[in-house]
C-alpha cells in the first residue's frame, strides 16, 4: 500500500547515525543520501531500504512533528531482539522491551524504541 514514507528529524547527522545502526539490525541501509546540492534546497536526506528501494526516508527539512509510530518489518524474532538492542545502543529510549503482544495476535512479537524525536519506532515480527 505505502511506496515509502518520510520524516523530518531535528538532527539530521545524529538521527542518521541512529537509524544506519538500528535499521542494519533488520538488513537495512541508507540507499540515496540527497544533499542541499542536488536539490537546490538547504536540507539533508536520506533514504533507507534495501535491493536498491529506498522506502524509509528522514530530512533535516521541515519541522519535527508530534510523536508518530513507525513498524518495520522483522524476519524473525532473534531480528527483533537485535534491533531494539541496536537501538538502545545508539541513544534510543526503551519503549516496550521485546516479546509477545497476543492482544494483537498470537505470534506478535515486536520491541519499541523512541528515537531521538520520541517517534515510536518498533520492529514486528508475525511469525511463531
């Protein structure tokens, strides 16, 4: 349904930083960094995905909005528990340490962070 979707972040070089690391954990990487060049604009941004397909993009440009939640698809629950460790490890906030959430359905297996910007950011997986 969602080509890709993109969010303003107050510091660009840290919440890059932060999502390289975090997003590695579910095989994730920065694909495109556009600069202030290429645009014309003043603002960074950068595109994360994988097979060339950037689908998770930040930019230093335009405000911070109010806190939003983004999931990300984990392969496997080991995947999960790597990305909320990743997260911590890279200045996020624990959020809901990883582990079953059967109110959604009984294999929901998810882990939530806060990033610098107090987006909630969580990695799910469905599988047993």
């Amino acid at each position: 349904m969602i080509d890709h979707l993109g969010i303003s972040v107050s510091d660009y070089p840290k919440s890059k930083l932060f999502y390289e690391k975090v997003l590695a954990a579910l095989g994730q990487e920065c694909i495109m960094e556009i600069t202030p060049e290429m645009t014309g604009g003043d603002a960074y941004h950068c595109g994360f995905g994988s097979n060339h397909k950037p689908s998770f993009w930040i930019s230093a440009a335009g405000e911070v909005c109010a806190s939003i939640h983004i999931a990300f698809i984990a392969n496997s629950r080991a995947d999960v528990d790597t990305f909320y460790h990743a997260a911590l490890a890279a200045g996020g906030k624990d959020n809901g340490a990883p582990g079953l959430r059967t109110i959604y359905h009984p294999n929901y297996y998810g882990a939530f962070i806060l990033d610098m910007d107090g987006h909630n950011i969580e990695a799910v997986c469905h599988s047993p």
